[in-house]
C-alpha cells in the first residue's frame, strides 16, 4: 500500500475551467460542491490506490437480495466499509461468515452519496489461500511433468460395475448423498466402505492407506473418493501428494468427488475421471438400473424381430421344399410307366429295322444263287496252277541257295577278321581314321592297334619312315 501522503486538494482552478454551480463569482474564493468535492476525492483516491490486496477479518456481514455483498473488513486497530457486487460474488467460490479471516482484491473509493470511504472487492480468498494456491500450483506442476495426470495413463471404467469402493468418512453427508445416489440409480450394486478421516491434521496419510487397503483387497470394479465441499483448508487432505500417488497406483479405475463443481484438487487431476460431487461421482460409477433395464428390452425386443425374421425365412424355404419334394412311391410309379414306355418304343424300334433287313439279305441271297457262276472246272484249273506254282518255287528257292552259298564264300574270303587272324592289324588314329602311311604317325601321339582278338592302345615314341 502507497506511503506517500495525499496530496493538498488544490485551492483554485484554471481560468479556463468554469466553475461548478453554486461557486463564487471571479475574483472570490472558490466555492465546490458537496457531490463534486466527494467525486474529487474518489478519483484521487482511486488515482492514488492501484487494485491491491488487503487482509482483514469479516464482520457485519449482509447478503443484498440483490446478491451484492455489503460488510466490514477490520483488524484490531481499524476497520473499513466493503462491498462485493453480485457479478464478482458468484465467483468467490464460498460464503463468508462472521469471523473469517480472508483476503481481499480491492479498489479503494469512496461512495459518493454518503461520502464514505470504502473498499470495492473484486476477489476473495481465505486468510493464508495464497500461499496453499502457490503450493497447489507448485505439485500440480510437479506432478504433471512426472506424467501423473498423462492423459492415455487413465483407465476407462468398467460398462457393468457389481461392487462399488467409497473412501471417504462414515460421518460425512456425501456418503449419505452417494448410498442414496447408488441405492436409487443402481439397487443391484454392493457397496465396499473405505473409512477415513477427510479432513483435519494427517487426514491425507489416511487417505492413501484406505486407497492402497482397497487397492490390495482387489474387491471392486471401481473405486470413488469423495466429501463434501467447503474451504481450501477442508479439502486440502486431497492435495497432498501421496494421495495422488496412491490414485494412480490403484489397480481399479479411481473417480473423484471432492468438494462442489468450482473446487479442483491434485486428487481430481490424479483420479481416472472427475465428477463436479460426490452425488455426480456415483451417477458416473453405476449406470442406472432403469438404463440397463432399457437396454436389455430392446436387445431383447431385436432379438426377438430377429427370431421372427430367421423363422418366417425358415418357414417359407420348407415350404418351398416341400412343394418340390415328392412321395417317393409315386415317383417311382411315375418313372416305372416312363420306362415302359420307353421300352415298348426301344423294341419296336429295333423290331421294324431288323425285319426289313431280313428280308432284304433274304432277297440278296436269292439274287446271289441266281447270279453265282458255276466253278468246278475253275477249281482244277486252281488246283493244278497251285502244283505248278509250287514246283517253280522250290526249283527257285534251290538256285537262291546255291548262289547264295557262293556268294558267301567270296565274302568270307574278304572278311577283314580273317585278314586279322592271319596276323595283320588296322592302325588308327584316336578319331577313328585308318592310318596308311607313316607319315599320318606323330610323335608322341597315341594310336589304336585293332588285333584279331581285341584292340590296344598305343603310345609312340618316334616315327622313322621306311618303304622295305
């Protein structure tokens, strides 16, 4: 707050400013108003008194049915007149009562009308939230860098819970709020109890014990953890940091319910979801029974339509197989008439045919008896060509054989084999080629010796031509 002392109010005008109604004439003393003498003041002060914060003790406090807030801010030596109009009221976030430390953001005026001196609240907070908010801000940010409150680390929670986990004290009338929540959306739900302290000197230890004893037991699909509202200093248990911790540890899906829907906690940060109470809490952890049941007829009323559909389907193809399925004696009644039928047709067919051609092969045969020369004198002119034939062929299969022998004398007597035998042999080269002269041998070269009685392969060693 500003030191300096006021300054003087000034004495005289400037000549070219006229005078407010009522002054003296030119040349008098100057002469002010009493409502422009308290709007002078008001903007000197206001000039003069930047927002600043002021800490003091409530007293006369008055609620306006217009929703302003008309009250005394004091300490032990002063006090001075406040007021909170409604667009600011709404925001405070609580009541203030008789008694309560707390701190205000204020313009310093003064109420022209009545000329008094006062103090224009934009904000109030309880004596000492400053310094709780600081802390606040200081391990949310801690524990947001730590990954705490990561988005993709929160559990979705279960479509159908069977057993709901409360921590919160067995006093406390949001217990109340959530049993009847529970017991007039979700009968069928059981309901574990948690016990705890809430508030109040080592009430956020408890806390976490009671999440970590529920987190142990593993006995609940969900789990809240709920009070009722009131100020920073009741709810400030549920921003401690091991009840976060503890939160994010649970194995089951945690929702918070702390306080009214303005108060925020490091715990509702921590929790899978948050619910703005702790009635709302237990609306989100049970779907109501009516909703399920709901649910349920029309699954049912679908699967019913779809029965009805899959038999009327069924019902029309038997009825269509059975316009196509037919007594089997009669089928074969109707069948064995069609193989008469056919029957009687097949030999008639083939009757008519082989009658026709009997009698045309008899008329042929007739035609052929007529027609067939006589061969008797033929037959022994047969005969004897056959003899005659048969004489010349053995007197020329004679001649075949006897120039046939000689022919293969001649040849045995040109037969290279007995060449061979009589101790010659056939030189020839490793292609194949009869070697004739020496001059077709290398040295150093191999050639094939065919004997008589087989072949071998020779190497020589030189070749000196000789003509004996």
């Amino acid at each position: 707050m500003p030191t300096d002392k006021f300054p003087p109010f000034p004495t005289a005008r400037p000549r070219a400013e006229a005078l407010p109604a009522g002054s003296a004439s030119e040349g008098g003393p100057p002469m002010l108003t009493v409502s422009a003498l308290n709007q002078a003041v008001a903007r000197m002060l206001e000039r003069n008194f930047p927002l600043i914060w002021v800490k003091g003790e409530i007293s006369n406090f008055t609620r306006a049915a217009s929703g302003h807030w008309y009250f005394n801010l004091k300490d032990d030596g002063a006090q001075v007149r406040a007021v909170m109009f409604k667009g600011r009221a709404q925001y405070a976030g609580f009541m203030p009562r008789e008694g309560d430390k707390v701190e205000v953001r204020t313009l310093v005026t003064l109420y022209a009308p009545r000329g008094d001196y006062q103090l224009n609240v934009e904000a109030i907070r309880r004596s000492g939230v400053g310094d709780l908010y600081a802390a606040f801000v200081q391990l949310k940010e801690r524990l947001e860098r730590e990954g705490l409150f990561a988005r993709e680390r929160k559990r979705p929670l279960p479509g159908f819970a069977r057993r709901i986990g409360i921590v919160t004290s067995p006093q406390a009338a949001a217990l109340r709020d959530v049993l009847a929540t529970l017991r007039r959306r979700a009968p069928h739900v059981e309901v574990v109890l948690y016990p705890t302290p809430v508030q109040g000197e080592g009430a956020a230890q408890r806390i976490a014990t009671a999440i970590q004893t529920a987190s142990a037991r593993a006995e609940c699909d969900v789990l809240l953890v709920c009070r009722g509202g009131g100020s920073i200093e009741d709810l400030w248990s549920f921003n401690e940091e091991v009840v976060a911790r503890a939160i994010v540890a649970a194995p089951m899906p945690v929702i918070s319910g702390v306080g009214h829907e303005t108060d925020f906690t490091i715990a509702d940060f921590a929790a899978d979801l948050r619910a703005p109470t702790p009635t709302a809490a237990a609306e989100l952890a049970a779907t109501a029974r009516e909703d399920w049941l709901a649910e349920l007829r029309g699954h049912a009323g679908e699967l019913t339509r779809a029965l009805r559909r899959t038999l009327a389907d069924r019902a029309q193809n038997m009825d269509w197989l059975a316009r196509r399925l037919v007594n089997p004696g009669a089928t074969i009644a109707h069948e064995r008439v069609k193989l008469a039928a056919l029957q009687t047709r097949l030999s008639h067919a083939n009757r008519v045919p082989l009658t026709r051609m009997r009698h045309r092969l008899q008329q042929a045969a007739t035609h052929l008896a007529h027609q067939m020369p006589d061969t008797t004198h033929a037959r022994r002119d047969l005969a004897e060509l056959a003899r005659r034939l048969q004489d010349a062929q053995a007197s020329r299969q004679a001649q075949q054989r006897q120039a046939l022998a000689s022919l293969n004398a001649q040849l045995e007597l040109l037969n290279p084999q007995r060449t061979l035998e009589r101790g010659y042999a056939i030189v020839s080269d490793r292609q194949g080629r009869v070697l004739h002269a020496p001059a077709e041998l290398a040295a150093r070269s191999e050639i094939t010796i065919r004997l008589a009685q087989g072949s071998a392969e020779v190497g020589i060693a030189s070749v000196q031509p000789r003509l004996d």
